[in-house]
C-alpha cells in the first residue's frame, strides 16, 4: 500500500505535465498546481499548511544567490554581439576562410556555433542567425540539404554545453556544484563534440561527391589581404574576449558575475570598434562592407530588453519551482523517489543510466529550464544517498548537459529544429531538417558514451583549467 | 555569407523573426464601448500602464547593475593593488539588490510579455477561444489564488523584515532605524528588498487580473479590447 501523501506527490506530477502539455504556461503550471495540491493534501491531512510560511525564505535565498547573478552579465554580452550584427561577421569570415575546402562552409558553421556558444549561450538566436546566413550559401554551393541543416541544427545546439552558458549557470546552482567547477568540466567535453561535428562535416565532404562541395574560385568574394584583416577585425577579437572571460573565471581573477560584468565591457567595446576595424578594411581594398556605426540605441535596448526577459524567465520558474519542489518534498515524493533511484540496483551507475533515459525522453518535449528546476531537486536526494562526491556531481551535470544537446535535436519535435525550420528557403524539406539531424545525434551518442565510459574526461578538463587552490 | 558578404538586410529579419518569437503586437482597437466592457478595458489599460513602467524601470535597471558590477571589480581590483578594503561588501550588495529589483519589478512585465514559456504541441492549433478558456480557467480558479497565498505570507515577512513587530504595530515613524540589517559586516540592510519582493507579487497579481480580463474579453468576442489578436509566440531561451 502506496503511503498517501506519496501517491499525492506523483499525481500532482501527473497533473503538473498535463497543465503545461494543454499549454498553460509552464512557471504558473509549477505554482498552480503546487497551490492545488497544498489544499487537497491538507483536507487529507497529509500537509500542514503552516509549512507555507518557509517559502518567502527560500524565495528571499534565491533573490540573495550570487551565483544567479551571473546570469544577467553573460546574456547581456551575448546579447550585444548578437544584436550589433558582431555574430553575422564572424560567420561570414570564417565562411570565407574555410570555404575553399570541400565541407568547408559546414566546417566553418561548426566553427561559429562553438564561439557564438560561448559568446552568446542562446540557442535560439544561433540557430536562426547560422540558418538565415549559411543555409542559403550551403544550398547554393550544391551542399546536401541533410548535411547542411543538421550542422546547422547540431552546433547551434552546442550553445547549451560550451561555457560560459546560461544552461551550466543554471544547473551549477541547482546542483549546487559551483559555476566555476562546471565550467571547467565542461569545457572539453564541449570542445570534443565541436570537433566530432567538425570531423563529421568535413570527412563526408570528402568521402561522397556532392555532399559539400568546395566553394569555386568566383564565389570567394574576399581573398589575401582583405580575407586576412577580416579575420583579424572579426575572428580573433571574439576569441579574445570569450578566453580572457573564462580565462580570468578559472584563474580564480574574477567570479563568475565580475567576469560576466567585464565581458559586457568587452562586447560593447567591440562594437563600437568594428566601425573603425570596418574604415581600415575598405581603406584596404574591402567592397563587401558598409561601415556602419554599430552600437546603435536600438541595439542596445534590444540587448537590455532579452537580458530583463531572460532574467525575469528565469526567476519566475525559480519562485514558482521551488514552491513545487517544497510540495513534491512535504508530501514524501522526494523521498520516494530518491529511495526509487537509489535502489534500482547497481548503485551509481543503474542511477545515471536511468537518470539519462528520463533526461532524454523529458527533454524532447521540455525544455533545459523545466528540466533543470524539476529533475534537479529529485535527483539531489537520490545522488547524496549514493554518495555522489563533487567531482562526481560535475561529471553527472555535464552529461545531463550533453544529453539535452541530444533531445533538443531530436526529430520531429526538437526545438532547434523548429528554429531551423522557421528560417530556411522553401526548397529545403522538413523531413530533409529531420533526417539531417540524426548523424549528428549519433554522435552525442557517442560524446555520451565516452563521457560516462571514461569519466576521467570530465575530471582532466576540470582540473586543466581550474587553478590549484 | 551571402555573395556581397554582411548585408544588412539580414540583421534585419533576424530582428523580426526574434521578435516574433519573443512579442506579442497589440492591435488598437476601433472603438472604445461604454457599459462593463469598456470597464474591463479601461482597467486593463490603467494596469497595463503601470507594467509598462515598471517594465521600463527593469530595462533601466539592467545598465545600471552592468555598471554596478564594473565599478564593483575596479573597486576590488584597486583594494587588492593598494592593500586597502574600499566600499567591497556594500556594493556587492547593492549589486545584488539591484537584480533583485530588476526582476521583481519586472514580474509583471514578464507576465504581459509572455516570456514564460508554453509547450506549444498542441497550443499552437488551439483556436484564440480555447486558449482563452484554459487560460482563463486556471488564472482564476489556481494561479490567482497561488499569487493571493503568497501576497499574505510575503506580507508578515517582507513588513517585519522592515521593522513592523509580531503585534502588529510599528515602533517609530523612522523605519530605517529598527528594519532588518545585514548580517554580513558592510552588508546594506535586507528591509527594502524585502519590501520589494512583496511588491513584485502583488504587481504580478495586477498583471494577471489584467490577463483575466483580456480572455474575458475574448470571450466576449471583443478581441480587438483584448489586445491579444496576435498571440504571443512562446519564447525559448536556449
């Protein structure tokens, strides 16, 4: 015989997943059914309502929590290279530069989407940039469809693993790891699947004619000099700014919101100099630019207003999730089901293998917000039975990480794909966006399984970066 | 990379496409009834205008805790050159406070907005009607109430966290002398934040009574009073 209150806590999960399937808005789903579930479990006698008066405590621990503070910076520096038009250039020289070779132009897509990740962490304006720019070039070079979009798809993706990313800020609070720690560990594994894609793109290219072919001598609209400034005004900056960011985070210089704050410093620096990089270039001999002053007002309130959006998104979930969580916890669901986890057998690793399998299927259809502030808190319970260390936990989080780059490009309900789909020519089909996902699928597959094979992985790229205390 | 490299055009329509992802356009209506919809309409402007605002406040807030947080590591960076605490903890603080303003009065804003997301897999096909319904139904019968709870327990919290005793009076008119303090050395006190917290919710309540209204509005077959010929698109943040 189920004890009630339990029985009480996975239906109100049951109805939590119903509210938000019908579309009711996911953080007043959290609340709202938490609220419902108070009142029913005190009429059973299951829930004492007085419990309620902890939660202006726990929402004042949320509002206090520096580590949330790091969120505003790195949207805002993201969101300024994005709005400034800075994403758009840096595709277009990479393009240029890599375009000779066969696959080069996917090569080159897979390039920008691990820089425009960790400038940006958004997937959704990756996605769309990458899509409006380079699907048009790909198609046009007579690249195949499947190959052009799942690259497409597959690094902009990525924006959810490579540092510093709103998704790792997020879970590092939750899990209560560390931002610095996470980052660290998630560095090269993001890194590693980057190249996989890279490999990928361009190993097909080479082995089967006409997946991507080379770009012809008369597409290449900037060569020598012109090509090499280019890079210089476009490339090397971001690069610049995105290592000396995770640079100073790791050497333990700056926290994580005080290099989030000089990173700001850094984009808006770089925008109001690409005017003057773009002068040099047309002195140089450059016809494909017009100079422009960049850091427009528009831009910059465009830049404020995801960052607001973004921040009251995310602190509306927390406010509305953690009342659920106190529900899911008061009613003994958390207990549970942190007794389930902890006795499927084979201690640690019957739990990740089951904790991936529920990370998956929840994330084809949530997304990482939901996840992170459901899952999280039940899996907690479940991994200190365990005896998960923090070395552990980092390596676990990272893995939920890769695993939600895998649901969020599965077709047919991936979001990334919905992104892609908004944005491409006609000519390319749906089924073309689904079935070019899939290789790329395959190989977060096997990014997942090198990672839970060899957790050392995780733990060198940790210990690379992080300075000895 | 198209052929005459970045061309601006481009900007453009990404512009657009985000913001079709992330807004909703209101559509002016053509005339104003009197009688209970024109009330409900009235009343949701009046709301509105006050989401508005504080939405801009929000806005605001965002380049003054990026300039916070740059004076905040100068100011540290130049204690640790010239050996010497400067003014480290209470800005720190504010720092923080400031975010907490930035969202807490932006709550309702969000709430307007539609920043939250929906699951559209079945959303997306429903008729404005049906949205309406559901909508409606669980704003009044579930979410209002949630957002009720937490205004009567914030209120005990945030006022005694400004200096109002279990009795229910307040000491002196001075409030600043006896409101909650930091327990951190150089900490600011924590009362106004908490103030603000209290405030946010019942800020959110307003705008959600506003979102009632609009889909009682649609019901109504007034869409146009509603604002909400265009609903908003879900945003994904990833």
């Amino acid at each position: 015989m189920m004890d009630l209150g339990v029985a009480l806590s996975l239906i109100m999960f049951v109805v939590f997943l119903a509210l938000i399937l019908i579309g009711y808005n996911v953080a007043f789903s959290f609340a709202s059914t938490a609220l419902f579930f108070s009142f029913i479990g005190n009429l059973l006698g299951v829930f004492d309502p007085n419990t309620l008066n902890v939660l202006p405590g726990r929402w004042f621990g949320a509002v206090s929590d520096s580590t949330l503070l790091a969120v505003p910076f790195f949207v805002l520096m993201g969101a300024i290279l994005e709005r400034s038009g800075l994403a758009e250039r840096l595709l277009d020289a990479i393009g240029m530069l890599l375009g000779p070779l066969k696959g080069g132009v996917a090569a080159a897509v897979v390039l920008v989407g691990t820089l425009l990740a960790a400038a940006t962490g958004v997937v959704a304006a990756t996605v769309i940039v990458m899509g409006l720019l380079s699907l048009p070039t790909m198609i046009r070079l007579g690249y195949d469809h499947k190959l052009a979009t799942g690259v497409i798809v597959a690094s902009g993706t990525l924006a959810q693993l490579v540092p510093p990313s709103l998704v790792l800020i997020l879970l590092a609070q939750q899990m209560g790891v560390g931002i610095l720690g996470l980052f660290a560990g998630a560095l090269i594994p993001g890194l590693l699947l980057s190249g996989f894609y890279a490999l990928y793109a361009l190993g097909i290219s080479y082995l089967r004619p006409g997946y991507g072919p080379a770009m012809p001598p008369e597409e290449r609209a900037l060569t020598g000099k012109v090509l090499a400034l280019e890079v210089l005004f476009s490339v090397v900056p971001i690069i610049l700014l995105i290592i000396g960011v995770l640079f100073s985070i790791f050497q333990g210089i700056a926290t994580p919101s005080e290099s989030g704050a000089v990173g700001v410093l850094g984009a808006l620096t770089l925008a109001v100099l690409a005017f003057y990089f773009d002068k040099i270039l047309i002195r140089a001999g450059a016809t494909h630019i017009n100079p422009r002053w960049r850091l427009t007002p528009k831009a910059m309130s465009e830049a404020a207003r995801s960052t607001a959006n973004i921040s009251i998104l995310v602190m509306t979930l927390l406010f509305a999730s953690s009342f659920f969580s106190l529900m899911f916890l008061q009613l003994g669901g958390s207990d549970a089901t942190a007794d389930f986890l902890a006795g499927i057998g084979g201690g640690k690793t019957g739990f990740v293998i089951v904790a991936m399998i529920a990370v998956f299927l929840l994330g084809i259809n949530l997304e990482f917000l939901e996840i992170t502030f459901i899952v999280v808190p039940i899996f907690i319970p479940a991994m200190d039975t365990l005896g998960f260390t923090i070395q552990e936990k980092i390596w676990f989080t990272v893995m939920m990480a890769v695993n939600l780059n895998m649901a969020f490009i599965s077709p047919p309900v991936g979001f990334s794909l919905f992104y892609l789909q908004s944005v491409a020519p006609p000519e390319v089909k749906t089924a073309d966006i689904h079935k070019g996902a899939l290789p790329f699928m395959a190989l977060q597959g096997v990014a997942l399984i090198l990672l839970a094979a060899f957790p050392g992985i995780v733990e060198f790229s940790h210990d690379l970066f992080v300075a000895a205390k | 990379m198209s052929e005459n490299g970045s061309d601006p055009d481009v900007t453009a329509v990404a512009e657009e496409l985000l913001e079709e992802f992330t807004r909703h356009r209101e559509a002016e209506p053509i005339d104003v009834p009197g009688g209970a919809k024109g009330f409900l309409y009235r009343l949701r402007i009046g709301i509105e205008a006050v989401t508005s605002a504080t939405g801009r406040v929000s806005l605001i807030l965002v380049w003054v805790v990026f300039l916070l947080g740059l004076f905040n590591v100068v100011t540290r960076y130049i204690a640790r050159f010239i050996q010497q605490d400067i003014i480290v903890g209470e800005i720190f603080d504010l720092q923080w406070m400031l975010f907490g303003a930035l969202f807490l009065l932006g709550l309702n804003y969000g709430v307007r907005e539609g920043v939250n997301p929906r699951i559209d897999f079945w959303w997306a096909a429903f008729s404005n009607k049906r949205k309406a319904v559901i909508d409606l139904v669980i704003h009044v019968f579930l979410f209002l109430p949630f957002l009720v709870m937490a205004i009567r327990i914030l209120w005990s919290y945030s006022l005694s966290g400004m200096g109002r005793s279990f009795d229910g009076s307040w000491s002196t008119w001075k409030v600043w002398e006896i409101w909650e303090q930091s327990t951190d050395a150089g900490g600011l006190p924590r009362g106004p934040i908490k103030l603000l917290m209290l405030i946010g919710f019942i800020l959110m309540a307003t705008q959600v009574v506003a979102e009632i209204i609009k889909q009682i509005l649609v019901l109504l077959d007034r869409e146009d009073l509603a604002g909400v010929a265009v609903y908003e698109a879900p945003l994904r943040v990833e």
